[in-house]
C-alpha cells in the first residue's frame, strides 16, 4: 500500500507547479487532477511525463476537470449526448494512458440534475464506459460522492451486483463523511473492488482537515486495507483552505506511513 497525494491540494496552483511543488517535499507518487484543455495535449503531457520520469515519480490515477458536467454529458436523459460523452472521455483515458496511470476517476449523477434514468441504465452507461477504458489499458473509477447517486450505499451495492465485471471504486473518506456513512462501511461494501483511496480528515467545525489533525480516526480503515491485502494507493487529497504552508503536506505523509507500517 503506497502513501501518495493529489495535485488537487495545491488547487489553483497550475498543475505543473503543483507537481514542482510536490515532489520538492518528497511526494512521488501522484493523482493528477487535471484543469483545462489544454493541459491534455500532447506536448504539455509530454513535458509532464518527462519531469516525473527525471523525478523517479507515478501517476496512479487522473482527474478529470469535468466532473460537474458528467450529469448532463454522460447520464442525461439524451442517449447521442452519451454516445458522444464516451468519446469525448477517451481524451482522458489517453491522457492516463499517456503518462503510465492506470485509473480516472468519475463522479457520476448529481442527485440535483434533472435526469430519470434508472440505476440499471446508469450501470450499463458505466460498463460501455468501462470497456472504453480498458481498449487503453485503464480502469474507471465510480467515486463516492456526496450529493450524488453514489453516496448511497445501496447503489453501491446495487452496481456489484448488476455489473460485477465492470465495477470498480474509489473510496473518498471526506465524502462518505459528508453523506453521514462511515468510511469503512463503504469500503467494506466495495469490497475487492476498491482500487484507490482519497484519504483527508474531518473536524466538527471544517468538513477537510488533514488526516493528522482530524477527529476521525483512520486508523480502522487502514488496519481493514491492510488486513484484506489492499495493495492499491492510499491518495492524501485535501483542499487548499486546509493547510497554510505545503510543508504541512509531509507531515501528513509521516503520519500515514507510520499507521500503514504499524499494521
């Protein structure tokens, strides 16, 4: 289980400089949470890869900046919009394709968007999705997300059981928290097809603190990972406004590691 971070934390420090930053304080491992179009070109991404590449740095997981537009690109009432929403998705399964990542993150159907598409027809929509993702070698993962369906646990389950094949997850700790669901709880129902962790912390006054000044104790969910032999990333992603100086990053980091190793 390797400790990484999110270049989301730095957020709205460009990306580039965000992954300077980062791996000046030690991080070598990455999500990469992309912000404009023009960061997936060829030769921006190549640059990119370059850098990390010198830095002996991963990425392990992508991003996309269009999470708020999946409601209406992908799970509309508009069957074209999808057909057309899963190839303009390719573009981001190249780009983790591109710089050696093997997971992008969706969030999925805002629980506010008018959309009447039943929880089967959203399954099958992330199974044609799936099968586009593997054609580059990459796997989608649905992410919990507060005020979408996917805060639910029973449509968590629900999508094991419709799409046992295509199914796979990302477990965020700050929004299972937010939908009032214990994090391990949902990670016990993802079960073997948990394939990453956004890890972060929560106080009563601030619902993102960093996971070392937190009321919530991971220390569960880590012993659970690491008693079913989870062997995937375990990602630090917080919010800027939770941290005054990067440097707070690396004690984090400390905190996280000597949990992990102690189990």
């Amino acid at each position: 289980m390797q400790t990484g971070i999110s270049t989301g934390c730095l957020y709205p420090m460009l990306t580039e400089e965000s992954i300077h930053t980062l791996t000046s304080l030690g991080f070598r491992l990455f999500e990469i949470f992309f912000n404009s179009f023009s960061e997936l070109e060829t030769d921006f991404l190549d640059r990119l890869h370059c850098f990390l590449e010198q830095q002996g740095a991963a990425v392990a997981s992508v991003h996309p900046f269009t999470s708020s537009f999946e409601s209406f690109l992908l799970f509309s009432n508009y069957e074209r919009r999808f057909l057309d929403g899963v190839t303009f998705y390719e573009m981001f399964f190249r780009t983790a394709q591109r710089l050696g990542a093997d997971k992008v993150i969706l969030h999925g159907l805002n629980t506010s968007y008018r959309s009447t598409i039943s929880d089967r027809e959203y399954f099958r929509r992330f199974a044609v999705l799936q099968e586009r993702a593997h054609c580059y070698g990459v796997t989608l993962l649905q992410e919990n997300v507060s005020n979408f369906r996917s805060r639910d646990p029973d449509f968590l389950r629900a999508m094991i059981q419709e799409i046992p094949e295509h199914a796979a997850f990302v477990l965020d700790i700050k929004q299972a928290l937010r939908s009032g669901t214990d994090p391990l709880t949902i990670a016990q129902i993802m079960g073997s097809r948990l394939r990453h962790v956004h890890i972060s912390g929560s106080t009563s006054d601030q619902c993102c603190v960093l996971p070392d000044r937190s009321d919530y104790d991971c220390r569960p969910l880590l012993q659970y990972l690491k008693e079913t032999h989870y062997d995937d990333p375990v990602i630090l992603e917080v919010y800027r406004f939770s941290f005054e100086q990067p440097e707070e990053l690396i004690q984090s980091r400390h905190f996280l590691e000597n949990i992990i190793h102690r189990y």
